[in-house]
C-alpha cells in the first residue's frame, strides 16, 4: 500500500497537469499562477540568435572584408574559410546570406552600383538641359570623391573587366550602362546639342578608375598620394580642364592646372 506522502504528491503532479495556470519551473512540482518578468526575458532572448540589426551589421562586414579580399586576390584566391576568420564568423554564416562564392562576388561587384548612378542622375538634374560644360564638371566632382573613397571596389571592377578567374559558365549581372541610358529622358536633348552622354560616361569612368588605380604613381612623382586634399583639389581640376578640351575644343575656359610639388629630399 503506498504511502500517505507519496500519494498526496501524485494527486500534487495531477493537479498540476491539468491547471490551465501553472507554468513549471525547474521543478515539476512548482506552481505559481503567472509567468513571472524574469521567465518570459529568459524564453524571449533566445541565446545564439542574432538580432535584425545585429544580422544587418554582419552582413555588411562580410561584404565589407569581401570587397577588400576580392580586390587584392582575386576571385579564385578567396575562400569562406578565410573570409570567415577575417569577419569573426562561421563559413556557414556566410553562405547563409549569399549562397555561394560566386553569389558573394557578384553581390560585392554589384554593390555600389546603384549610387553610381543616383549620382550621376542628380548631376543631370542639377545642370540646365545643354550646359554640357557644367554636366562634365558636376559629374567629375560626385564621380571622383565616391570612387577615391571605395577604392578596392574600383579594383575589383578592374579584375572583373580583365576577365579574372570565374569558373567556366559563371556570369555576372549586366552592370553596363545601358540600362540606366534607358531611363535617362534627356538623352535626346543633349543628342541635338551634338553631344553623346554614353561617350561621356564611359570616358569619365575610364579615366577615374585609371587615376584612382595609380596613387602609387602620384606618390613617386608629386610625394604624396590623393588622400591629401590640395593634392586631390588640383588633379579634379586638370581633369575637368581635359575632359572640357576634348569635348569642347572651342569655347572651353582654362582652368588652373596641376603643378607638381617638389619633391621631398632625404
């Protein structure tokens, strides 16, 4: 025959089975009549689970290090491993938020894209319809500062436009600017005014990408590189000053050109 004390404990259980009030804590046996501050913390925080911003934020610096990867080994030269170890995250991580190796690339090489050409749409709207001389200025000073300030994407771009190293069939999305020409409504006004904006943007971005590449060159021959400002200040100037000889030889305003500094003597 049991006993008194188990009894009574197992008619305790039963009740508690049943009770639409009962939250167990610990121990079975423990009833309280609701869910205390500190257990529904402890249920909400979920431990290993990141946040929305908290998910944002590593997503960003996976892209972040990528680019910075990319730039400087290539495509075939970065592996999720090391990327991984670079942003403090697991390769599954990774793979999580873009899929694949090539995902990631094409996410990376596709990054800034769009605030090239929000730039470029601001500088149309900015100007009057067929001043093309302050169109060239004003796209040289939006196009120079954005692209001296993401440096390794304006590398990767370099790598990509050489064809380097995708694996057989990979393609990446058409990043010409045909599309963005497409939706551009004064194109047919400068046309009449004998001016081609897609010769325009191709050169500008030809000649950015070059001078932004080169900074080693700049610190050999002026001794500094274009993070300095007046160094910085007077090459925008002498490519404004070509840029506006090419496309209007005739009535073109000299600008101050560049000159070099000396240079620092040991």
């Amino acid at each position: 025959m049991p006993s008194l004390d188990w009894t009574r404990r197992r008619n305790d259980i039963s009740r508690l089975q049943w009770s639409p009030h009962v939250v167990h804590i610990g121990r079975v046996d423990k009833k309280i009549g609701r869910v205390s501050n500190k257990s529904r913390k402890a249920s909400a925080a979920r431990p290993g689970r990141r946040s929305l911003a908290e998910t944002a934020q590593v997503r960003v610096r996976i892209l972040d290090e990528a680019e910075r990867l990319f730039a400087t080994k290539g495509f075939r030269g970065v592996s999720f491993r090391e990327l991984g170890r670079a942003v403090g995250v697991r390769p599954f991580t990774i793979q999580h938020h873009f899929g694949s190796k090539l995902g990631l690339y094409s996410t990376v090489l596709c990054r800034w894209d769009g605030e090239v050409r929000g730039l470029v749409s601001g500088s149309l709207g900015a100007v009057p319809p067929n001043d093309v001389a302050a169109l060239i200025e004003r796209v040289m000073d939006e196009l120079f500062e954005f692209l001296l300030a993401h440096r390794d994407w304006v590398s990767l771009n370099a790598r990509a436009a050489l064809g380097e190293g995708l694996p057989p069939g990979a393609e990446t999305d058409d990043r010409s600017w045909v599309g963005f020409l497409g939706n551009v409504t004064r194109i047919g006004a400068l046309a009449a005014a004998g001016f081609d904006l897609r010769l325009l943007l191709i050169t500008v971005e030809g000649i950015l990408n070059n001078l932004v590449l080169s900074d080693a060159r700049y610190r050999q021959l002026f001794g500094c590189g274009l993070d300095d400002a007046r160094l910085r200040t007077q090459v925008k100037s002498h490519l404004k000053l070509v840029l506006l000889r090419l496309w209007l030889p005739g009535g073109v305003v000299a600008l101050a050109a560049p000159r070099a500094r000396p240079r620092r003597t040991r």
